[in-house]
C-alpha cells in the first residue's frame, strides 16, 4: 500500500506544480490581443499608436492593438485571409469590392488628408505652375522624357499607389520602368519612397502626413509640396470589422471603432503642437461630404 500512497502523493505533486506553472499564462491570456492591418500613412505617422494609448487609458482591461503596416492592398488581402480584426485604409475603390464580398463591415470614415504631388525645390517640370493634376503629371512626363525629372512610384498596390494610376490613367499615359527611364518603382512604404525621391531630387505623390512628418524631422531638405488640396486628391481614411473577426475580439474591436468616431478631437489635434498643423483632419465635420466623395470615388470603378 506504501507504493501506492507514494505515487498518489507524487501525482498529486506534479498537478501542483503544473497548476503553478500554467496559472500565469491563464492570467496572461486574459488579455485581450486584435490584429488590425493598416496603410502604412496611418501608421507611421504615429496616429494609430496614439489613439490605441489614449483607448487603453479608458477602459478597465488589457488590451494589445497590434498594427500590421503594409500597403492598403495588402492590408485588405489581410482582412480576407482573416488574418486580423480590424481594417484601416484610404483605397475606396478597392474598399468598395472587399465590402461586396463580405470580408468587411462597420464602415466608418475617420479622418482625410490630401495627396500631394512633391518634388525638388528647382521644379524643373513645372508642378507648382499647374492648374490641375493632370497638367502636373503631364508636366512630369514631358520633363521625364527630355532627361529633367524623376519620378519614383510605390509600386505597392498601397492606397497612395492606387491615386497615382489612377491618375496616369486619366492623363492617358501609362509610364513603365521597362520604357521609362525616368519612372522609379520602389515596391516600398511611403517613408523609404519619399526617401528615395530626396536622394535623387525626384518627384513623387505621397499623403502629406508622412511628408510633413519626414521634413519636420529634416529628412527631405530637397523635397517640397508643389501641388496639393485639389479636390480629385482627396485621400480618405476608413476603419472596417473584418466580418470573420468572433468573440472577444469582436466586441473589444467594435469598441475601438465606437472610440475613433466619438473621439475625433484626438485625430484633429494630433500634429499641430509638433508640425504647426495637424497631419489629418477629422471625419466627424464633413462627413456628408466625406461620403459624397468616397461613393464618387467607388463609382469609377
């Protein structure tokens, strides 16, 4: 019998032993982890970790927002793959087939910037002189092809990367890397393409809260906004639940939702102490406007 007390009090030791080594994972677990995948302007920029800081202040539990920063296509192929909980983009026209499909719901519009086109100070194709976007383009490539300008692409299938062809389409030139020796691709974020355009004093099209970040922090001495703020370079940010997000997860990503929209006196706010302005404006007072705009935008396609 003495074997067998033994063993059960050996047994018994081991439970007690593994209920204390697992009791700091369960408690660990009790926090709740989202997955959201994001343009890349949004991210570094720094908006998104400062409205996750200010929404973790509010609530009484863990909660870990952890971004994913990639190009707006990338971001949605997330979302399809179910890969995240949340969605935060500026490519409406490629938005509007991801909410057909049903990968995405709970579309709210947050905040809007303009995209603008930058370039050397000297602007050797006449940019800043144009009267709309597509004599600027068009200057680009006149330029391009007479050996005075550079213009480096994302190449991403990001948000930003969208406007522009969406643009060279409506120029009716549509530039290849292939034919065009003065037509970049960089395959990179806004950051490093804005980066590439100063060390070559090329043009480029960017949302300007990454520009104005990147020149406050002195990293484009040689690049300047030469056209911006036309109407057709509107650049609309929105937040979707992908619709495969359960539980937890659900409920706490609904809430951070809930939170941006109420809260965009956070959105308004951010930049103007460090830039002199803020790097995007809130949604909340033009939205009509806002969604008058993203609904013209999705119907061209």
């Amino acid at each position: 019998m003495r074997p067998a007390k033994t063993t059960l009090l050996f047994i018994t030791g081991i439970a007690f032993i593994t209920i204390l080594a697992i009791s700091p994972i369960t408690i660990q677990n009790r926090e709740t982890i989202l997955y959201a995948s994001t343009t890349t302007s949004l991210y570094n920029t720094g908006l998104l970790d400062y409205l996750a800081s200010n929404y973790r202040k509010t609530i009484g539990e863990k909660v870990d927002i952890n971004f994913i920063a990639v190009g707006s296509g990338e971001a949605l192929e997330r979302a399809a793959r179910g890969d995240v909980c949340l969605v935060f983009v500026h490519a409406p026209r490629l938005e509007a087939k991801y909410l057909a499909n049903g990968t995405l719901t709970h579309h709210h519009i947050i905040a809007y910037n303009y995209f603008a086109i930058v370039g050397p100070t000297n602007d050797p194709a006449g940019v800043n002189q144009s009267h709309n976007t597509i004599e600027a383009f068009t200057k680009i490539v006149k330029a391009g092809n007479e050996g005075k300008a550079i213009f480096v692409s994302r190449g991403d299938r990001s948000g930003t990367n969208l406007k522009e062809k969406e643009i060279w389409d409506k120029v009716g030139y549509v530039p290849s890397p292939d034919t065009d020796k003065w037509y970049i691709v960089s395959g990179q974020g806004m950051s490093n393409t804005l980066l590439i355009a100063e060390e070559l004093k090329a043009y480029t099209l960017t949302d300007t809260g990454t520009f104005l970040k990147l020149k406050k922090e002195g990293q484009l001495p040689h690049l300047q906004i030469l056209y911006t703020e036309s109407p057709d370079l509107i650049n609309i940010y929105s937040v979707y639940l992908v619709s495969t997000c359960e539980g937890r997860q659900r409920n706490v990503s609904l809430d951070f939702i809930h939170y941006i929209v109420n809260h965009q006196n956070l959105i308004a706010a951010y930049g103007i102490s460090e830039y002199g302005q803020p790097l995007f404006y809130p949604a909340k007072d033009s939205i009509e406007w806002l969604q008058e705009k993203w609904s013209e935008i999705t119907a061209q396609g």
